[in-house]
C-alpha cells in the first residue's frame, strides 16, 4: 500500500483514480526534463560584464 504525501497530507495511492494516480508520474517525469535543460543551458552572462569587472 505505498502512499504520497501532499502538502503535509497523505494519500494511499490505491484510493486514486488512475488520473490521480498518473499526475505524481507526470511531475516526476517534468521535474526531470526542467533538471536536464537548466544543466544544458549556458550560464547567463550580463551585457555589460567588462564593465563590472572594472
């Protein structure tokens, strides 16, 4: 009986719909697409950096 927990509150995953039980999943899986593009992105250089190097 594996459960989740919400928000401070804990649900007992077989008491989902199977939508309910879809959308963890879901997250997961986007958490981990948002992980791989900000490590795949470049670091974010300002404009005017020589300046700031002054």
């Amino acid at each position: 009986m594996p459960k989740i927990t919400i928000d401070n509150i804990e649900y007992n995953t077989e008491d989902l719909t199977e939508n309910g039980k879809a959308q963890p999943a879901s997250l997961q899986f986007l958490e981990g697409q948002m992980k791989n593009c900000v490590m795949k992105s470049p670091p974010i250089k300002p404009r005017n950096a020589p300046i700031l190097q002054r």
